[in-house]
C-alpha cells in the first residue's frame, strides 16, 4: 500500500520517488498523461521516478505522473508579481522577433 505524504504548502496529497540522480521528487499521487515523471517501485518497494526520452520511452510497468511542483496552488500564487511590478516577458518576445 503506497503511503501519501502530504505538501506542507498546499495540503494536498504527494507521493515522493527517488530520482536517477539519487533526489528525492514530489509527485502528484494519480497518473496524469500529460505529466513528465515515469514512477515505478522497485523491488525494494521504493518509488522510483525518471524522466521517459526518445531514447528509452515510457516501459509497460511504469506510469506517468506531474510533478508537484507544477501543480501546487501555493507555488503558483507564490510565482504571481507583486502589485507595481511589471512582467518584461511579453517585451522580450516583441523583441526577439
């Protein structure tokens, strides 16, 4: 039985893998398509999570999940401006082109 932990900002349920890197990574608890983790367990029962390539695809025993650091509410609202400060995103792209 997977244990959920949960996210100290938003409250919400997360599950915590570790990478091919030897990091440990917060991820959303149910498979999403459009997420970029592949999680599996391991024969020692520890989540472990990659990310899939062209190279080595997603593999039948594995499923995708988002990372929770890209669906936090918290992390969202903590990314917003402040009131008085201006983007100067949409003023480099007019830039570029």
């Amino acid at each position: 039985m997977t244990r959920h932990s949960t996210c100290h900002d938003c409250q919400q349920p997360i599950l915590w893998t570790l990478t091919e890197a030897g990091k440990h990574l917060a991820v959303d608890p149910t498979p999403d398509p459009a997420g970029n983790a592949a999680i599996w367990r391991d024969g020692t029962g520890t989540l472990r999570s990659r990310r899939p390539t062209d190279e080595l695809p997603l593999c039948g025993w594995e499923r995708l999940h988002m990372p929770h650091v890209a669906t936090c509410p918290a992390r969202i609202q903590q990314l917003a401006l402040p009131v008085g400060v201006t983007s100067l995103d949409e003023h480099r792209r007019k830039k570029r082109r």
